[in-house]
C-alpha cells in the first residue's frame, strides 16, 4: 500500500462549508428568537439558576448542559468525518499478475483399446487445473469421428465439471470384467459420452483424423501445409494426444500428414502411449514415437516403469508455456478506520440523545 491520498478533496470542502453553514443559521436562528433583556428595575425576571439552587437541582442541570455539549460535540465530529469519507480517501495498489500463454487440447482416443487408459489422463488434469493460472484448454475425443467434449476455454470451473462427469463415466470400463458387471444406466452412460466418435462403419481409431479434428479448435490452424507458416502465434499450443496407434479403417489424414500440419500452425503435439507395455515394442508403437519425435514433440510409455499419470505430469513440466508477468496499479478505496470512527462516533451521539430524553 502506498501514502494515503484523497481523490475527491473539493468534497471535503464542500461538506465544511455546508456545516459552516448550517452552523451560523442555527445561531442566527437562536439569537432572533432570544427573549429581550429586561432590567430588574421594571419587572422580576424568573432565573432557574438562582431560583434552584439547592445541590441536587444544580447537578442535574450541570449534567443536562455536559449532556448536550457531548452530543454537540460528537454531531459535528460525525459530520466532519462524514465529510472526509467522502472525499474518498485511497491508497495505491501495485502488484504483479502472471498468466500463462499456453493453449492445450486433450485429444483422446476411445476406441476399445485405448479408452481404459484415458480414465487416469483425464484424472491427472482434473489435478493439474486447480495449478493453471491463464493456459485455455480443451478436450476432444475420437475413433472413427471426433466429438469435442468442451471447446478451447480458461473457465476452470467448466472444465473440473466436464473432467469429473468423464472421469466417473470412465470408472467402469478399466477392464472386460468391469464392463461385464455395468449396469444398463453406466453402459447408457457411457455410450451417451461416446456419441458422435463411431458415425463411419467399420471402422474405429483413425488417428490421423482424430488429430487434425484436435488441431482445429486451436488458434492459428488451417488445413492447408502453407497458408499459416508465416504467422506468428501469441500463445503457445500443444496438444496431448493418447492413442495405441492401431488404425483400423481408411482415415483421410495419415498420423504424418497431420502432424505436419500442426507443425505448420506451430502446434506442439506430445505422444502418450495408451496401451499396455506389452505392445510398447510393435511396429506401430515405434513408428508412433518416430513421428512425434521427428516433429518436435515429447513421447512417453510406460516402459520407463511410470505410471500414465507420472507421464502426463512430466508432460506438463516439460512442455510448460511461457508466462506473462504485468505490474499492475491501481487506486483503492481505503475508507476502513474512517467509516470505523464514525460509526463509533454516531453511536455515542445516538447514546447521549437516548440519555437525554430520559
């Protein structure tokens, strides 16, 4: 916080000139209807003062004028603070905000073999949101068609809701005997979360497709190889891509062609091998891991004796975006004690008026 300062001061003048005012129109007031001075020679003036004398009369009447001398006194104390407030006395404010410039799009794919190891990945970054300060992200999923789950968004809220309506729609489907015992409502469940990935027959985790669709709800993409190498993008963008790499169908776009073209839109693409470690050492594995490397991205397996999740988390701390760091001012309003004091100022009088009228 830095010195007091007021930001209105010509209110405070104003307020005292006001009370100035009102003052001299009660003592004009009073010395109008004042009664004339008579003189004792031509007739006999009652006075409380001398005719009361006795102690206890005296006393009362002292306390009767103190009474009303306090209740002057704390009025006006209560209208100059008054007037001081508002004035609006502030302070300035100065801090440094961060943000990060990072936009991430989760694209999973939910084909049958894939879509057990997406529960732990969704899990992982229901985590990793309550930490991101700025970074957009998305989700999408795919097999045959891709189905966007939420758009590109910095609303944390939206998000933790959406992962955690995933996450407990994926609770039952770890392994064959877990989707054995599921209910008619959970396999309704999940078949309504998996609406729109399976619309072309016979067919199911075309990579490629599924990629570019994730692409797509980045800034800065065009499915054109050329039309956005000369632009320059504001915001990092990645994307986590979690598939087994088992192609089952004609897709239009090859895993190479699409990610060329988020290399072009300058967007990282990051591997997560979701599979079983069994499968790590298939040709597609390895032809998988050659591709995201040869493009500048990171791949992970669980061959490193990691956990998905632990690979989700060293994909974050490797692939963090940059930050944005602004000093901001700002004037606050710092009326605290003011008000505080006339508050308590208010209440005295408000007391002392009661024990006056008793």
């Amino acid at each position: 916080m830095g010195v007091l300062i007021w930001r209105w001061p010509w209110a405070f003048a104003v307020a005292a000139v006001a009370i100035l005012v009102v003052v001299a129109l009660v003592w004009w007031r009073n010395r109008r209807n004042y009664p004339p001075v008579i003189r004792e020679s031509d007739a006999e003036v009652w006075n409380v003062e001398r005719h009361l004398q006795t102690e206890n009369i005296a006393d009362q009447y002292r306390g009767w004028r103190n009474l009303n001398r306090l209740a002057i006194a704390a009025l006006a104390a209560a209208l100059i603070l008054a007037g001081v407030i508002n004035a609006r006395p502030s302070s300035v404010d100065s801090s440094e905000e961060y943000s990060s410039t990072r936009d991430i799009v989760l694209c999973l794919d939910v084909s049958g073999s894939a879509l057990p190891y997406d529960r732990t990945i969704i899990s992982t970054y229901l985590g990793l949101v309550s930490n991101f300060q700025g970074e957009r992200i998305g989700m999408s999923i795919f097999n045959s068609t891709s189905r966007t789950v939420f758009p590109l968004t910095d609303d944390y809220s939206l998000v933790s809701r959406q992962l955690r309506k995933a996450d407990k729609i994926l609770d039952g489907v770890q392994s064959q005997s877990d989707i054995d015992k599921m209910s008619d409502k959970d396999y309704q469940a999940i078949s309504d979360w998996l609406d729109g990935t399976q619309n072309r027959q016979n067919e199911t985790s075309l990579i490629g497709d599924g990629l570019v669709n994730c692409s797509a709800m980045l800034p800065g993409f065009s499915y054109s190889s050329t039309s956005s190498s000369g632009s320059t993008a504001s915001r990092s963008s990645s994307i986590v891509l979690a598939t087994d790499n088992v192609v089952s169908g004609t897709s239009t776009y090859s895993l190479k062609q699409a990610l060329d073209l988020a290399k072009s839109a300058k967007i990282n693409v990051d591997g997560l091998f979701a599979g079983p470690e069994e499968s790590e050492g298939d040709a597609t594995t390895i032809q998988m891991k050659n591709e995201i490397q040869s493009h500048g991205g990171i791949f992970l397996a669980t061959s490193a004796n990691a956990g998905v999740e632990d690979l989700v988390k060293q994909i974050e701390s490797r692939r963090n975006g940059s930050e944005e760091s602004d000093d901001q001012a700002s004037i606050v309003d710092e009326p605290t004690w003011w008000v505080l004091a006339l508050a308590v100022l208010f209440g005295g009088f408000m007391l002392t008026v009661w024990r006056l009228r008793r």
